[in-house]
C-alpha cells in the first residue's frame, strides 16, 4: 500500500520590501478583526525601529508572500506587533520560520528579550509561541471578545515573553 505523504515546502524568509506591502495589509486583515491598510503597513514598516520580515515557498521567486512578521525594537527588547500567515497555508511551518528568523534578528542586535501579546483563545499562536520557548508573563483578564460570540466567556490576553540573553 502507498502511503500519502503531505507535501512540506521550504520557508524561505526575506526581509519585506515596498511592494510586499499590499500583500502583507491582505494577509494582516485575514488574519485578524481589525484590518491594516497598505498605507498602515508601510508608515509602520518605515519606522527605523521596526523590521519587517516576509516567508515565501523556497523556489516561490516572485509569487506573493504567504506570511509576515513585523517587531519593534525598543531599548534593549522587542515586541511583536503582528504575525499572519495564509490560511491556505496554515500548518506548514510558515509561522514558525517567521519567528525563528525574527528570533535570530534580536540575537544578532543583542536584545535581552522578545514580548508580545496574544489572545489566549488562539491556540495556533500560543502553540507556536510556547513551542519555541515563550513563557507567560502576564495576563490581562477578559481583555478579548470570543468570536464565539458577545454572550461567550472572553479570553485573557497573554503577554509572553523569550529571554535571548
Ligand atoms: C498563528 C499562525 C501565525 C501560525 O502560523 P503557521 O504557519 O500555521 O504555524 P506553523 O505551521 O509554523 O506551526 C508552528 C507550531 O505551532 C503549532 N501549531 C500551529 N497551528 C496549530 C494549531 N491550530 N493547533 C495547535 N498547534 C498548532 C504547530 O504544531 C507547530 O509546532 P511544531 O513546529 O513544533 O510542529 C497562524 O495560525 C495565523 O496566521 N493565524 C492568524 C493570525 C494570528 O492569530 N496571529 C497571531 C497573533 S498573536
């Protein structure tokens, strides 16, 4: 019998340029409530402190990113500010290589740290951060609506943090 195995392409991680923009705004209001707009985006992206990464299938050349990673450095940590990865390509190790690579970035500046905050209903996310060494550090109780709906129990926000040091 022949086993079926699942296709796994290569992550390749590039730092986001101009025209990723567009692409990034897309996959941001897909992943999340509150839509950012191209214009967002690029205000954000241009910010010397804030470093934008985008992941696309090895060999992908010039097709559209399928996720994205923006951080921002402030004093001697950084915070990440967003992270989305196509839902068609969900599961494929796309999220982790954004973090891995991001988490890479703040070790060559010498950072003592990477935070960020995440709804703690969304298991995906808590999965991958934990999954790479992120532990709770704080929690803002009821801080996020269910998408169950307004009359389900809200979720804390987790704030999550890596030492790097
Ligand atoms: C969170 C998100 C970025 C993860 O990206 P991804 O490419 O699907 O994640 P990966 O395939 O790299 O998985 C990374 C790890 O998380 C785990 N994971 C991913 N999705 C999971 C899920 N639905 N349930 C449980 N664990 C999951 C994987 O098992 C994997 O662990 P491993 O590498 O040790 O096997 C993606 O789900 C997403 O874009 N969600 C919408 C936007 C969002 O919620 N962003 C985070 C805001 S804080």
């Amino acid at each position: 019998m022949r086993l079926k195995m699942r296709r796994r392409t290569m992550p390749f991680v590039q730092i986001a340029q101009p025209s990723d923009h567009r692409r990034m705004a897309e996959l941001h209001s897909e992943g999340f409530p509150r839509g950012w707009s191209t214009g967002e985006i690029t205000v954000l992206a241009e910010e010397p402190t804030v470093t934008s990464l985008v992941v696309r299938s090895e060999g992908g050349g010039q097709q559209p990113a399928c996720g994205f990673v923006m951080l921002r450095q402030a004093a001697d940590e950084a915070e990440i500010l967003s992270i989305a990865v196509d839902q068609t390509a969900r599961g494929e190790g796309f999220g982790r290589a954004l973090m891995s690579q991001a988490i890479r970035h703040c070790q060559s500046e010498r950072l003592a740290r990477l935070i960020l905050e995440v709804d703690g209903g969304n298991e995906a996310a808590v999965a991958l951060y934990t999954r790479l060494g992120f532990r709770e550090i704080g929690r803002r109780a009821g801080y996020y609506e269910n998408i169950a709906g307004p009359g389900a129990e809200r979720h804390d926000a987790l704030v999550m943090a890596l030492a790097l040091l």
